[in-house]
C-alpha cells in the first residue's frame, strides 16, 4: 500500500499542470481517487462528512446488478445449447461459460466507449471524472438482445453519451436515461437487429461469433412478448423456443429468450431487494411501478377483448424488461421525481403506461423502454406540482398572517 | 401545557469526547483579541488605536453602518495591536490584559422598569446587542425594526454540545432578568424550546416567556427548526433569535451593572485527553484553553463551535465571540485510505445502509465515532434524491431550495423559504450529501445576495 502510495505521490508532477502528460491529469485523478480516498478536509461548513460518496453508490447499483448479469450470462448459453439441441449433453460450466464469453464483448465494448468519452470530457471540462457511466455502461449491455453487431453498440452508446448526457452538462445534469437512450437510439435505428424472432438467441459458433450453427426442428426465437403481440385468436399459447409451452415458473425464473439481463425475475428481485435495503434505490418508486402496472392489468383482465388482455397479473409481471426497468432504470435518481409524492406517481405511471403499451399497442411488444423514457420528461412536471404546492401553502400563509391575531400577552 | 412538538427528521451524530460536568477556571491570558469576522455581515469601525487603555465594556469597534452597535472589549488592558490585513481590511485588534479586570460601569436596573428603546440602548451601548441576530438573513438584528416574536431554544442537540442544564446552574436569576429584558423588546411573545426532558429547575422556572417543548433528534435544538414548527417566518416578517447562554450576558448587565462574558465553554472532541468545560472569556486564545489537554502528534482541526456549524480556527487563533463549545478533531490530511469508499469501514459513520453503521448503532447504541475531517469524496452533480429530506424536519423543500440558492434564483429562494433558514439549518444535509456539496456556503452567499437585492 505504502509503496503503491508512494508511486503515485512521485507520478503526480508528471500529470499535473505542466508536467508531460498534463493532458491526461483528469485520468490520473480519477485513478488516484479510485485507488486512494481522497485526503482532501473540508474547507467550509460541516467538518465531518458522512462516509458516503457517489462512487459506493454506483458500485452498490453494480452490486445490485451482479445477479442479473450471471443470470443473463447463464440464459444466454443455455438458449444457445437449447437452440441447437446440445443442452443435455452440455456441462453448467460450460453453458455458462459460453453465454459469459458471448456478453463479454458487448460489456467491453460499452464501458470502453463510454468511459472514453467520459474521461476525454472531464479533461476538456477540467473536472473530476464522474462515476455514472460506471451504471450505464453495465445496464446497456443488459438491454439489449445478444444477437446486436458490436460496432452498433459502439455507435449508439457514443450517441447516448454525448447528447444525451454530456451536452446537458454531464451527470446529475441528464433529463433522460442514458442507457435507455442507447436502446431507444438501436430501436429506431436497427430495428431488424432490435426487435423481430432472429435476435434473441445467438446460433453462432463461437461466442456469438462465426458462422450460424443450424437450430434445431421447430426453433422459433420470439420472446413471449413478441408471440404475444402477433398472437391471434381467442387463446394465448406462449411457448419456449423449442414449442414447449410457457409455465409462470419459467417466466419468473427466467430462462426465456429475451434481453440478455431482462429475463429473470428472481435475480432482478434479488438485485432489487439488495438495493432497498442498503437505500441506495428507491423503494417508493418500485412499489409504486410494480402497483402501477399491475392495477392495470387488473383493469385489462376485467374488460378484456382478446387473450393478451386476459394474461393474468403474476405472468404479465414477470414477462419482458418490466421488472427490470423498474428496478434498475425507474430508479435513476437524476432522472426520476426528486420529491417524495413526485415518486409515487411517477412509478405508477410508469407502470401504468408500460403495461398499455405493450398490451394495446401492436407495434411494440415492449412498453418498458418509451414508458419510462416518457416519465423522464414527466418527472419534472410532476415535480414542479409537487413544489408548487409548497409554494402556495407558504402564500397562503404570509397572507393569513397579515391579519396578526396574537398580540402582546404579558406587559 | 402545549403538547410536546415530536421531531421525527434529523440525525444524532455520537462523537467521542463529549464534555464532563466540571469546569476549571482559565487563569490570566496573556492576550485578548476581537476577531470582526465572527460578526458576520458588520463592516467594523475601529474607535480605538494603539495603546489606548480599555475598561471590559469600553467600544473597540462599532457598525459602520449603525454606528449604535458597539463591540466592546471583554478585558480591562492596553491595546496593543491593531492588525489590518490586505486591502486594510481588519484582521483583529489585540488587547494585553490587566492582571485584575476592571469594568466600566453601568446602571443596576430591572429591565422591566425600561421602555423598549430603553433596553436597546442599554444593550448597544454596553456591546451585548451583537448576540441577538435576526432572520431573515441570519445577521446581527437591526435594532430599529421590532421583530415579530424573539425565540430561544434552551437546548443543544449538535453533536458533543454544551449542557444548558448544567451551565445554567444557579443562574437562574441571570437567566430570568436577561429574558425580561428580551420581552421588552417584541410587541410579540418570546419563545423559549425546552427539551421533553428537560430537568434543569433555572429552565423550567422561568417567566413571562411562552415555554414550548420539543423531543427528537437533532436539529430539534436548532432554533430555526423551532421557529418553522411554532409560527413560520414569512416574507416581510422579522424575528430574532439569540443564544440561551447569551442571555445570561445580558441578565448580568442589568444585575451587576457590568459587561461580564465570562462563559463555561465545552472543550470536545475525540482529540480532547480530558474533554471538560472551562470557565473562559470570548477572545481568549486558544493555546490557553487546550495547551497539554490534546493530541498533538497529528494535525489537528480547531472549531469554534460544533463540528457541524462550527467555523474554523488556527491553534495559534482566539475563541469566537458565539462559541460556547470548542471541537477539536483529527484533520485527516495524513490518512491514505485505501479503496476506502469499497470498504466496510466499521469505525466510520454513515446514515448510508451501504455501511454498518445503523446495525451498529442497534447493537452498540453508546458507540461513539471519530471521524476526521476529511469529505471523502468528490463534489459532484446533485444525484441522490430525498437525502436532505431525512434530516431537515421543516416544512420546506430542501433539496429544492438548495437548487435555487445554486442557480441564484432570487424568487424562487423566496417562495421556497429562504427567509425562514439560517446555513446552520443545512449542516445536516451537508453532512449526509453524497455530492458533497457545500450547502451551508451556498445558503450563506444566497441570503447575502438576497440580502444585498433587497436593500436590507
């Protein structure tokens, strides 16, 4: 320690104001404050500060993230030996290792263009390096199908870091999600390599590499959700890829194709209740999207006029990003409601909406992703409702108080 | 009896070296200083120049602006230095004591007797009318505008905080005609917030003030969160608002007929061998106050005050005029934590549940902390959401508020309370802030624009 301590102390001229590689000091801090707490003391106000810092926030999220990640990584191999008919004859290790293998290159690819970013705007801006893409650039790969190019990943996660972030002043400045501007950007972008039945699982030799290994009979890729949306007639029969049909316990487990972190509840969950109880996400919010989107499709199930309407709740729940995005993307802080009652509707909404987009809308089989996008812009306004409120209760009050009823009691 | 007022928000913050009930008596100092800067908003006048003998009582510097206001030395001595620093701005003007002090003599009265104008003048003239500030603005009180109401909290609950009830001790009499003398003053009531607890016979004997009661975490003894809970500020109204122990200076003048600040000052802190109180007078030095009772082989922060609101001092700096508790903390600069914002950090609190703090204080509710002075960690963008909400139990939007004093918003400060806060009110949202932002500088500088804007 001491000596990694002192390599940094003799280092630090040559990145410094000056020194050769000034052009890289915001890198070296950031480094430095990764490896080392600052020992900055404070130079106004309070001189105790509370241990607690943006970094062991972000990590925590990352934390909080690790189920979902072996989960996806898991279910990635495992649809691709199912696809392929190996599965029985295939060891865990080895199915998991091909789908962490397959992920792999899409969490590189999206931390090292982003972070890229990130680093080269702290140095024109003369600022510490902000931690946020530390989230974002494990949520993106999460979101998206395995089947994506990587060079599409690279693109859009510069698009999303650039201008849907660092041109509103960095993090903490965001009016969307970052990582949902990602897949909103290859939603609209690449639909084909977004959306349809050929994304979802990877047939390629190697690790999502290679030539397409042949599936067997009677493969389909869609997502439940994807079935769902084409489904016709008065019966929804979801089915697994092989045509299996689709128990409750399959689609909580999660072992469904779909976005590489999306399908498991359980480890979303798991991630979720992590979070709560280290106050690091807020509960309100994922109460109140889980309520929203449940109420309606209790309200669905009432005055239902196809089969998709009739998907009762614990199904609907558990089916697409739903869970995920009400875990982990609702609960940005920076772009949620910042007001404790601003949080109760901006969750339900969210839910709300989801469930209406993607049960009676065609066009999208998943509502997650716009939903919450929408609710971003919404946030403010239902803040500024909430602050008003405050306002005008403190008018009301400089009003009344101009007609004074107390006076003096002892003289 | 009002029901007692239940402060659900705040945070109590157990630090080691919390003061224990005796007092020693600093002997002869060597030099006495008045320091302008802890009258904060006052451009000073100096009415004296080196070498001028000086009574306790007699004016070193007056108000600029309300020449009325004097600020008198402490000490009966010689002026010996008056210090300017750049710009001539006024560093601190010293005095070499006299072995016995002398004091300047003012008339014994009953407060009661006085008109209102009667009062004020007595306490200008005699140097007392800087203890009493106002809010808006949390400035020394323009003493030409009566205040609305004058509240007193009678309790301290910053961390490692004097205890009024052992201070108050026996000066029930003090305490009783310094609070008469605040009744004149206010067309309104004056309030005085008790503790529930509230055991001191000085305290609960009191009259002619309404008494309040309060339970709760800190800053239930803020006396801005009182105000907000008893009758909010509202815009164009004025309150005052002074220290309970600084009302004993003023009981004293018309008692005695004398300007006498000695006060029990608490040494705290985790740094402190033997943490006490110490009968002291505002100016002292500090090397006579804590020379052989601390930790010197690290560095050390001084504070007068708590280590929340508290301001900074140098070892070699005076005792504040407002300090009625002295910190002293490890400065922290020495530490290299490694990986430190991964770690567990027993010894360490937060009010985060990413650390085992609260499961601490469930199993180990006597656990005390030392921390150092260190931000540990980088100012940021505001990100978390609802953090200030938990420890700021006034009927205003903090998080909000702070965003306005940010961006200097002027009317949106106004109509989100800017009037009824002092920075003291946000030590707390400093201290939790995950973005480490200044809160309480930025409250500062807003009420001083707001302050400026308005032509008050």
């Amino acid at each position: 320690m001491k000596a990694l301590r002192n390599l940094l102390d003799k280092l630090k001229p040559t990145f410094s104001e000056g020194g050769k590689l000034s052009a890289l000091h915001s890198v070296f801090e950031g480094f430095e404050a990764f490896l080392f707490v600052s020992n900055q003391t404070s130079k106004s106000g309070v001189h105790i500060h509370d241990s607690i810092d943006s970094k062991r926030v972000m990590f925590w999220v990352i934390l909080g993230l690790v189920p979902t990640l072996l989960f996806g990584m898991y279910n990635t191999g495992f649809q691709h030996y199912l696809a392929i008919g190996l599965f029985e004859q295939t060891s865990f290790w080895q199915v998991f290792g091909w789908g962490a293998l397959s992920v792999l290159p899409y969490i590189v690819v999206s931390y090292v263009v982003g972070l890229g970013i990130e680093f080269i705007a702290a140095q024109i801006k003369k600022e510490e390096i902000q931690e946020g893409f530390l989230v974002t650039g494990l949520l993106i790969p999460l979101i998206l199908p395995i089947g994506i190019p990587l060079w599409m990943v690279a693109v859009a996660t510069a698009f999303s870091v650039i201008f849907a972030k660092e041109v509103f002043g960095g993090t903490g400045y965001n009016i969307f999600n970052v990582a949902l501007i990602t897949r909103a950007f290859l939603f609209f972008a690449y639909p084909t390599k977004m959306s349809g039945s050929n994304v979802w699982i990877s047939l390629n030799e190697y690790f999502g590499f290679g030539n397409a290994v042949p599936a067997v009979d009677g493969f389909s890729g869609a997502t439940p959700l994807g079935q769902a949306a084409v489904a016709t007639g008065s019966s929804l029969h979801l089915t697994s890829p092989l045509g299996n049909p689709l128990s409750w316990w399959d689609m909580f487990l999660g072992l469904i194709p779909g976005s590489i972190g999306e399908t498991s509840t359980l480890a979303i969950l798991l991630g979720g209740i992590f979070l709560i109880a280290t106050g690091v996400a807020s509960w309100k919010i994922i109460l109140s999207v889980f309520t929203g989107g449940a109420a309606t499709i209790l309200v669905f199930n009432v005055f239902a006029t196809n089969a998709y309407m009739a998907v009762p709740v614990w199904e609907q729940l558990c089916l697409g990003g739903f869970a995920f995005g009400a875990v982990f993307m609702a609960t940005d802080p920076v772009t949620s409601s910042r007001t404790e009652t601003g949080k109760w509707i901006y969750g339900f909404l969210i839910g709300v909406l989801s469930m209406i987009l993607r049960v009676l809308n065609p066009a999208y089989p998943e509502g997650m992703m716009l939903s919450i996008l929408f609710m971003n812009i919404f946030a403010k306004l239902i803040d500024y409702y909430v602050v008003q409120h405050n306002i005008n209760k403190r008018l009301k009050r400089a009003i009344l108080s101009s007609n004074p009823v107390k006076t003096t009691l002892y003289e | 009896m009002v029901p007692v007022q239940t402060i659900k928000k705040g945070l109590d913050i157990n630090l080691k070296g919390r003061a224990a009930f005796e007092t020693t008596t600093v002997g002869g100092i060597d030099s006495w200083s008045m320091i302008p800067t802890d009258y904060y908003g006052m451009t000073p006048k100096v009415v004296v120049k080196e070498g001028d003998v000086v009574l306790a009582g007699s004016p070193l510097m007056v108000d600029k602006l309300k020449p009325a206001i004097r600020f008198v030395s402490a000490v009966s001595g010689t002026v010996t230095a008056v210090v300017r620093g750049e710009k001539r701005a006024l560093r601190n003007i010293l005095v070499k004591p006299d072995f016995k002090t002398d004091y300047l003599v003012f008339p014994k009265e009953n407060p009661l007797d006085l008109t209102p104008e009667g009062v004020k003048i007595r306490l200008c003239e005699s140097g007392l009318w800087p203890y009493i500030k106002q809010r808006p603005y949390d400035v020394i009180a323009n003493p030409d505008i009566p205040p609305r109401a004058i509240f007193v909290s009678g309790f301290d609950t910053a961390p490692l905080a004097p205890d009024y009830t052992y201070i108050l001790k026996g000066k029930g009499v003090d305490l009783q005609t310094g609070l008469n003398a605040l009744t004149r003053m206010t067309p309104g009531l004056v309030f005085l917030s008790l503790p529930e607890s509230c055991e001191s016979a000085e305290l609960r004997g009191v009259q002619r003030v309404e008494t309040r009661w309060f339970k709760g975490p800190h800053p239930a003894g803020l006396v801005g969160v009182q105000i907000n809970h008893i009758a909010p500020i509202n815009k164009g109204e004025v309150v005052w608002t002074i220290n309970l122990l600084d009302v004993l200076f003023i009981g004293r003048l018309f008692n005695q007929g004398r300007v006498d600040l000695t006060r029990q000052l608490a040494v705290t802190g985790p740094e402190v061998i033997r943490p006490s109180y110490v009968s002291c007078l505002p100016g002292s030095p500090l090397s006579a106050l804590v020379d052989g009772n601390v930790y010197k082989e690290i560095p050390l922060r001084y504070i007068n005050g708590n280590p929340l609101s508290g301001s900074r001092v140098e070892a070699e700096g005076y005792l504040s005029a407002y300090a009625t508790q002295l910190t002293v903390l490890h400065e922290g600069t020495d530490t290299h934590e490694m990986l430190g914002w991964v770690l567990p950090r027993f010894n360490q609190f937060s009010t985060s549940r990413t650390y085992f703090s609260w499961l601490t204080k469930c199993l180990m509710p006597e656990k005390a902390y030392e921390p150092d002075t260190r931000i540990l960690g980088g100012e940021r963008a505001l990100i978390m959401s609802g953090e200030y909400d938990k420890v700021f139990p006034m009927d205003i939007l903090p998080e909000q508020l702070v965003r306005a004093c940010l961006t200097k918003d002027l009317e949106r400060m106004e109509q989100l309370g800017i009037y009824e806060v002092a920075p003291e009110d946000f030590a707390l949202c400093e201290y939790v802030c995950t973005s480490k932002i200044e809160v309480q500088r930025e409250i500062r500088e807003a009420l001083d624009l707001l302050k400026r804007e308005n032509g008050d």
